[in-house]
C-alpha cells in the first residue's frame, strides 16, 4: 500500500488520474489488452481527468459493482455514459461491460452474467492487465463490498472462488440490492489499484486500516493493506 498525500481533494485527484493515466498511455503504447474497471460515486468523476489519449480498442471498461435498479436511474454504468470519457471511448473503440439491469433481469442473473463477462475476458486474455479504481466508504466498504456482522458468511459470500457475486446490502446503503467484484477477485486478479478518498466523515475508518485494527469482514477496506500494488491518493492524514 503506498500512500500519496495531496494537500486537498482536488489535488488527490488530479495525481491519481496522472499516474492512471501514464500506465494507460504505456499499455497503449505497447498493446496489452487492458480491463479497467471503475467504482461509482466519487471515484467516478476521476474518468473525466485522464489524459484523452488513454482510450483505445485494446481496453474494455466496466463498473467494478453495479446497483440492481431495474429502473436504472441509480446505475453505475447509467452514470458512466453521462461522463466526456465515456463519448470519447466510444469514438476510440473501446469495448464496455454494461452492467444495467435488462428488463425482466432478476439480481443473481445480473450477477451470473457479470461473473461470465469477467471470466471470458480474463480466459481470452491471458496476458492482459487489470486495473481498477476504487473508492472507500465511511463504513469501511469499497467496491460493492460492505462491513458483515457474519464472519462466516463473508467469507462464503466474497473470499470464495467466483470473481462476482449479487447480495443483499446493508439497509443504510444507497440501492442495498448489489452485485460486485468478490474480495478474491481483487486481491488474486487485479495487477494495481488506484484508490481515492477524501472527507473528515472518512478520517476513522482510514486510521483504523493505517492501523490494521479489525478483520476484513468489519473493515473489507482494510484489503488495501493486504495488496502489493495499491496506490492511495488522498488529503487525509
């Protein structure tokens, strides 16, 4: 875990979406099928600042978790298609997981399909890389991926085999119906995370992962201690 403090939000960005974008432009360069795959909310808008170059027909992007709305107006991809990334990746060839939810399309199908979206790309490009962009909650979650009373339950539901699963959230939780990437997935699949937070409503929970104080099912953010390359960008001391 390497930490880059930036002295306010904006400037956590901001580095974030250089340093992005120069390992973006290097695949680019040397034609690695590429999966980047981007957290909703916040971490969202850090599309918006990579270098216009990065797109190109050897990436794919998807959302790293998705809210089952059948309605569609709380949808990561929905909100990814309103981004100038999205339009200018579009013109640039690049291939998209859409992760919205099809009419008559119960959660665990959504989640079924996402998981077989994730395996095919990683079985037709074996040499590729996996990069994602990550946000933390001020309850600790990241990705899909919330706090669990259950220990056994978290285990079974996310350090398992498969690379997404749906579930049933926490009530508190904006759309509780999700589907996500499992904790196994991030730490066995991914090459490097970007993560990006800011916040005082943040400052515990981040203190509490610097200081490796609770299991991965009370903190799942605490797997950023956990990960060889995950580069932190945030104004939070």
């Amino acid at each position: 875990m390497n930490i880059h403090l930036q002295t306010s939000a904006d400037d956590a960005k901001r580095a974030l979406a250089e340093s992005l974008s120069e390992e973006l432009l290097s695949l680019k360069e040397e034609e690695v099928p590429t999966l980047l795959l981007f957290s909703g909310g916040s971490a969202l808008g850090i599309l918006d600042l990579l270098d216009p170059g990065c797109p190109g027909d050897h990436l794919t992007v998807s959302p790293i978790d998705e809210r089952y709305d059948p309605s569609g107006h709380d949808s990561n991809f929905a909100a990814f298609t309103e981004t100038d990334f999205f339009r200018v990746a579009e013109t640039a060839r690049v291939r998209f997981i859409d992760t919205r939810v099809h009419p008559q399309q119960s959660r665990n199908d959504l989640a079924r399909e996402f998981n077989h979206a994730l395996m095919e790309w990683m079985t037709e490009h074996p040499d590729g890389r996996v990069l994602a962009i990550l946000g933390m909650g001020p309850d600790g979650h990241t990705a899909g991926i919330f706090p669990m009373e259950d220990e056994s339950a978290f285990q079974t539901l996310f350090l398992g085999e498969r690379l997404a699963v749906g579930y049933l959230g926490p009530e508190y939780a904006t759309c509780p119906e999700r589907v996500t990437v499992t904790a196994s997935f991030l730490a066995r699949d991914i090459d490097r995370i970007f993560v990006f937070f800011s916040g005082e409503e943040k400052r515990a929970v981040w203190k509490r992962i610097t200081e490796n104080e609770m299991p991965l099912h009370m903190l799942p953010a605490g797997i950023f201690r956990r990960l060889p390359d995950v580069e932190i960008f945030t104004d939070l001391r």
